[in-house]
C-alpha cells in the first residue's frame, strides 16, 4: 500500500486493499473485496491483524514474539501501541509479559509502563531487570523531552516571583529598568529618568516554593502516575523547590526520597486497592511548613472511598491555610477521564480548582501556581474543561 500521508494520491486499488485489510476474513465474502489479491506485506499485515482481531483466531498465541515482531515491521509506531495494548486481553500478552524474552519483543511506551507497574507484585526474579530496562527507556525518554520546558517554566516563574517595583538600591536590576523606562531617555542630557525601578525582592529562604505532588494509585491512575514520577524528579533537581511525592490508596506511602529515580519510584507504586483521599491530605498537610510558598496538587479521580465530608474539609483547611491546592483528573496524554463529578463540583466550590491536564501544560501550571495566578482562568484560557460549583450544593464542607 501506498504512504497513509499520501491519501490524494491512493488509487482505487488501494482504497479496495485497505478496506480488505480492515474487515479481514468476513470480506472474503464479499464479491468485490474477496477477489482483492495482497501483496506478500499486506498478506502478512493481514495475518497480524487476523491473529489479534480475527473471530476464529481469538485468544489463541501460535507465536506472539514473531507477532510483536511482525506488527512493528508493518505498522506504524502509534498503530503498535494500540496493537500492543488490545494484545493484553485478546492474546493474554499481560500474564506472558513476566518472561524476559516477551518484554524484549515489546515497543516500550507509556502504556507498556502502565501495564508493567501494575504487574510489579507479579513479576518474577528472572524478569525484573529486563522489566526496569524497559521502564528507564520510557521515563529517560519521557524526562528528555520534559525536564528543560518544566525548568524552564518553574526557574521562570521564580525570577519573575522575585521582582518588585520598589526594590533596595542593591537589589536593583539594571537591565530591566532600563529596558522599562526607555521612553524616557533625555537626549539633551543624554540619559534615562527612571520613573520605574524594577528588581528583586529579598530572599526569606534559600527553599522559595514547596510542591507536595499526592497521587491517588488507583488503577485508573497509572499513566498520571508515569508522568508525576517524571515531572517529580525534575522538580526534585531545583534547588529552590522543595519537592515531596506521595502516593496512597487507603495507605499512604512517601516516595520522596525515591525522586531521583523515577524508575524506583513507580517500582514503589502498587496499584489497585481502596481510595483514602482523606488520608493522603492529612499526610500531605503535614509537609505544609509555609502555606503561603506551597502548592498542593492532588492527582486522583476522586472516587473517595473514605469519608467525602472530611475529605472537602480537609481541602477546605488546606486551602484556607494559604497554600494553592489543585485536584488535577489526570496528567496524561488520554482523553476525557472517569471521574467523579460531585466531589469535582464541591471542590471547585472551596477554590480548589479541578481539571484534567496534559504533560506538555503542566509545566506551565506550575508557574502560573508559582506566580499565584487564578489557576481556574490559566485552565479556561488554555482550554482545559474545568469544574464550576453547582448552584446549590447538597454536601456539606
């Protein structure tokens, strides 16, 4: 078949073939499509497609390595992926992935990871390693294409923190005062009336922002669980952030000092069980020392399978306390997720913002949060459907 890019170009011919492709065997049935003769790499596209989708072929495994082999031969990347993820159920690929040699055939991607940490307790001595291998080519990946835009973002927001316009002579920051008052350059006197003075404000503490990330380990949760390992180890490496990583279900569980790795961390992970969010913010706000300088961002579904009142209470605290608390759905690349929306609403109402984010913005959340903007606008305005409170709310706070 022809390039997929190339869609003006593709023939009749071509559009018959893939049509054969997708409806497989049941097209043989039909006058036209049935008399499509494949190519020998279509006929073996064919064949991979037939062993995951086809009806008489369901749940049996001739070969899955050659198969893994197969698709990444004739498929393109993001085409594996979904392949590979259908391939859990249909083929029993997640019972075989605890061998060694099956995690070698696999292309390693975030849903891999997902999969890999939900089978952590399972796994055997003789695979864990490969299984770490694949897990630190995800996440080295995943932190070289994230780590310089979150420093980025946060060291910004910090500098930008730090400015004032009314700064001690010491403190003033030429450059930017220049740059300020260039309007006012005298040339008779050949020099600029600075009517604006732009510099830094004096440091209270070499640690200027804490970031507690607490993370709901639910099933549903493992792509926001790859990801906050990720960003948790980038913030972990900036001196003047102050990181802590916290996971739970109905225990919590301080994976801090793991931050260095991510790879340690999510092998820390453990998913499934019960949901405590109650719990976990009351650990959580045992971290906060100055509520004014933290920034609490709770990533779960907000399935609460504790008490939702003290839950909300707890929230309300936080946030009354000073500290910039926000209950992120998810931080995933995945569309829109389960939910629940009650708990969303009244969370909203006591002004804990609540959305679903993708990694490529939450660096930039983290620097509006530094910056102590309106987090629900810096989500509106950035198109990321956020939970309003409901007129009247039957849950008490």
């Amino acid at each position: 078949m022809k390039n997929d890019h190339v869609a003006e170009e593709e023939t009749a011919e071509d559009r018959m073939t893939r049509w054969r492709l997708v409806l497989g065997e049941p097209a043989e049935a039909d006058s036209a499509l049935g008399q499509v003769e494949l190519s020998p790499d279509d006929q073996k596209r064919s064949d991979a497609l037939a062993t995951l989708y086809g009806s008489t072929r369901r749940g049996r495994t001739p070969n899955v390595g050659r198969w893994l082999g197969d698709i990444r031969g004739y498929f393109p990347s993001s085409v594996v992926q979904v392949m590979q993820q259908d391939a859990m159920d249909r083929l029993g690929l997640r019972e075989m992935l605890l061998e060694p040699e099956m995690m070698r055939s696999v292309q390693p991607d975030v849903a891999l990871v997902s999969t890999l940490i939900g089978l952590s307790g399972a796994i055997p001595e003789h695979s864990k390693e490969t299984a770490r291998q694949v897990v630190r080519e995800v996440t080295d990946q995943l932190q070289e294409r994230l780590a310089a835009r979150t420093v980025q973002a946060v060291s910004g927001a910090l500098d930008r923190s730090h400015r004032t316009r009314r700064p001690r002579f010491r403190d003033i920051d030429w450059q930017r005062t220049i740059a300020a008052n260039l309007r006012h350059y005298l040339p008779e006197h050949r020099t600029i009336v600075p009517e604006r003075l732009v510099g830094h404000a004096r440091r209270r503490t070499q640690i200027e922002r804490e970031i507690v990330l607490c993370i709901d380990q639910s099933g549903s949760m493992a792509e926001s669980i790859v990801y906050s390992s990720i960003f948790g180890a980038v913030l972990s490496s900036l001196r003047s952030v102050r990181t802590h990583l916290v996971v739970f279900d109905t225990k919590v569980v301080d994976l801090t000092d793991e931050l260095a790795d991510p790879v340690d961390v999510l092998f820390g992970v453990q998913l499934g069980g019960g949901t405590d969010i109650n719990g976990a913010l009351a650990y959580c706000q045992g971290l906060i020392q100055r509520p004014q300088d933290t920034i609490l961002v709770l990533i779960s579904d907000l399935y609460e399978g504790g008490i939702a009142e003290e839950m909300l209470r707890r929230s309300a605290s936080v946030v009354g306390s000073g500290a910039t608390m926000i209950a992120l759905l998810a931080l995933s690349d995945s569309g829109r997720p389960s939910y629940d929306a009650e708990h969303a609403a009244a969370l909203a109402g006591i002004g804990v913002p609540s959305f679903a984010c993708t990694p490529d913005l939450f660096p930039d959340l983290m620097a509006a949060a530094i910056q102590h903007e309106d987090i629900g606008q810096w989500a509106s305005d950035n198109e990321l459907q956020t939970t309003h409170e409901p007129a009247e709310s039957s849950t008490a706070v």
